[in-house]
C-alpha cells in the first residue's frame, strides 16, 4: 500500500479538492437516490473537523465537453447540505477566475462545490492543462472516487500528480477491503463468479484462476462450461462458440492449483418466468427443450461446503435467474451461508458489480458481507489484475 489517507495529510487551515463521485438519479431537480452522496459524509466531515475547507470536483452525466443545463451540479446542492450538516456553496466552473475567488473566500465550515468537470472536453482526455487550473484551487487532493478511478482523467489522474495527494475514506475502505481479498487474503480463498456470459469475464476469470483456491461458476456463464463438457443445456443461455475458451479455462485452472466448481444438478422451466412450472435434474439431463435457470440444492451444498472452509470470499454475479421466484434459491442460500460465516468472524467477504449488489440485498445478505463496493467498473477492473490510473496517481 503506497497510498496515503487523509490521517497522513495536515488538513488544517488547508483547502482541499476532493475528487468525489455524486452522479446521482435526480428526477424534476430533486435527488431520488442519495446513496453515494452519504457515502462520501466521512470525508467531508473529518475534513471539517480537522480545519480543512473541502472543495468538490466531480462529473455528472455524459456532457461530452459541453455546458448542458440539466446536468449542471448545482440541483445537488440542497441534497449535500442536508447531507453533510453545513453550508455549500456553488461555483458556476470548476477552473477559472470564477472557481479561483470561490475557493479563496471559501471560510470554514462551509463546503464548495465546483461545476461538472465534464463540461470541459479537456477532463476526459486527462489533460494537463485543464489538471493545472484545477491545482491552483486547493493544497491538497483527495480522491474519494474509486468508481472513476479506472479513468485516466484530468480530475482523477493529471490532478492527483500535481498536489500532495491522498485517497479519501470511502477510497480507503475500499481500497483496504480489495487488499485484503485479493492482494494478501487469508486462505483458502473462494471466488463465486456470476451471470450471462463468458465473453465479458475473460480477464475476470483468468486473473481469479491464478489467485484464488475455489471458483465457483454459476448463472448463464455455467451454461457455457456445461457444454464445453459435452452436457446439453437444451434451450439455456449459453454461448457456444465460446466452449473451446472455457475448455481452456478448466485447463488452466487445474494447472494452477485451483479447483471450479459447476451446477451438479440443476433448476430447469419450459419458459422464463416468475413461478414457471420447474424441476430439479442432474446436470447433465437437461431437457432438450428447457432452460437452466438456476442451480439446484445439491449445488449448493456443496457450495456451502467450500464457504464453511474458506477464509475469504469475492463475490461477481448471481448463480441463477435471481430476478425470478423461484430461480433466486441458489443466490439466495449461498448469500445468507456467505453472511452468516462473515458474522461468525469466519470470513472476510467482499462482494460487487451491479447484479451483485441488487442480488445480495435482495436476499437480506448485504448488510453482513464485510464490504460491497458499489464501483461497478471499477470493482471489475482491479478484480482483473489491472492498473487502475486513480489509484496509481495516489501512489507516489
């Protein structure tokens, strides 16, 4: 860990930029959804209350370099001020002489909030130019935005090399909580890997293969290595021009030491529907004209199994139709298995992707998983090994 937090800065009487991710849903100007607004409040507020004047950069929408009035940052701010418990005030650029008298007549207590970054063509090119006028408004950057740290931006990038920098705590949480589950896990070290299609996990599964001791592979993915061995999946998700990569897959994945674990028996219905006439087979009996739609009791016993002797757990996708009844039972029993051992202290478990975080808080595991990321691609991306350019900016 190369990064500092905001414990290594001295705040006091500083400004600082806080690079933070507010896109939130707002309908006829009012925030529907503050989710991520609130998960940035211990940022802001340690910041407060150590001296600082923390002024905020961020995007919203997709501007595309262009001033669009409806996604402008400062129908935000009555939703940030009853959030953070202070005043906010607005500034109508996040450069410029306007930003700059904002910031320095910024008093403490208050918060500035500086207009969307993408108005200007030069954020998303990560350019410098654009990175310097936004310098010149604070001391000190902070990124609190793991969600936009796998772009390379100006305000998420080019910015955080060109003040002292550091990652706020909703960046530090997370950041900690991968660590801990990818970079120095206790073992045995369990992946349960999800959803439609093989194409979109490549990097995804070949990264976890080389890390992990289990791979448990469910969903419309499973599909796809069930036909790879030769099963039929009749009328299922499944990609078939994709079995001679999920063949290699399974190769590889003994080659590394790494056991996956596929449906042993499975849930199948005629039609994709909730409640939908349904039967429990062997996996290998699929019906010519049914579809898989969830893995079956067995299965997950035996996943359970394999959770009850695991350290740590990462979790990407769910193991069936969870949006259906009752093609949500393997998700289900797995998640509340997984929550309980994590209670217990038995487990570290550190879930996220957008299916996943609707799945587990739909089966009422969520709030026991040791950590949910809710970064999307992000998440994703540091799942595949890759370098994130906002984290790596942090690590001077």
């Amino acid at each position: 860990m190369g990064w500092k937090s905001l414990d290594d800065m001295d705040l006091n009487g500083k400004r600082i930029l806080v690079r933070v991710d507010i896109n939130v849903p707002v309908a006829n100007g009012i925030v529907t959804d503050d989710t991520r607004i609130q998960r940035i409040v211990p940022t802001i507020r340690d910041i407060l209350t150590s001296g600082g004047k923390p002024i905020l950069l961020a995007h919203f929408g997709r501007p595309k370099g262009e001033r669009v009035a409806e996604m402008s940052l400062k129908q935000l701010v009555p939703a940030l001020e009853a959030a953070f418990g202070a005043p906010v005030r607005f500034a109508d650029d996040c450069v410029g002489p306007d930003a700059e008298a904002a910031a320095a007549s910024l008093i403490y207590g208050e918060v500035l909030l500086l207009e969307n970054t993408r108005f200007h063509a030069g954020e998303t090119k990560n350019s410098k130019t654009l990175a310097e006028g936004m310098a010149k408004l604070g001391d000190i950057y902070c990124n609190d935005a793991f969600s936009a740290a796998h772009r390379a931006h100006s305000s998420t990038e080019a910015l955080a090399r060109l003040l002292p920098a550091c990652a706020g705590r909703l960046m530090q949480q997370e950041l900690s909580a991968l660590e801990a589950a990818l970079g120095a896990p206790k073992r045995p070290v369990t992946a349960v890997v999800g959803g439609a299609k093989v194409s979109t996990k490549l990097d995804l599964l070949g990264n976890l293969i080389e890390k992990v001791d289990y791979l448990v592979i469910g969903g419309g993915m499973a599909n796809t290595f069930l036909v790879a061995k030769g099963q039929n999946v009749g009328r299922s998700l499944a990609e078939h021009t994709m079995t001679d990569t999920a063949t290699k897959i399974l190769n590889k994945a003994k080659t590394a030491g790494c056991t996956i674990l596929l449906p042993c028996d499975i849930v199948v219905a005629e039609v994709f529907e909730a409640d939908a006439p349904h039967q429990v087979l062997p996996a290998d009996q699929c019906p010519s004209d049914a579809m898989i739609l969830d893995a079956g009791p067995e299965s997950v016993a035996v996943v359970s199994e394999v959770l009850e002797k695991s350290r740590t757990l990462i979790w990407n996708g769910p193991l069936g139709a969870f949006e259906l009844t009752p093609f949500d039972t393997a998700t289900n029993a797995a998640a509340l298995k997984a929550a309980a051992l994590t209670r217990d202290g038995k487990l570290t478990s550190v879930a996220g992707g957008g299916d996943t975080v609707a799945a587990l808080n739909a089966s009422g595991a969520a709030q026991d998983f040791s950590y949910i990321s809710t970064a999307g691609g992000a998440f994703l991306e540091w799942m595949e090994g890759k370098t994130l350019p906002g984290v790596a900016a942090l690590d001077q």
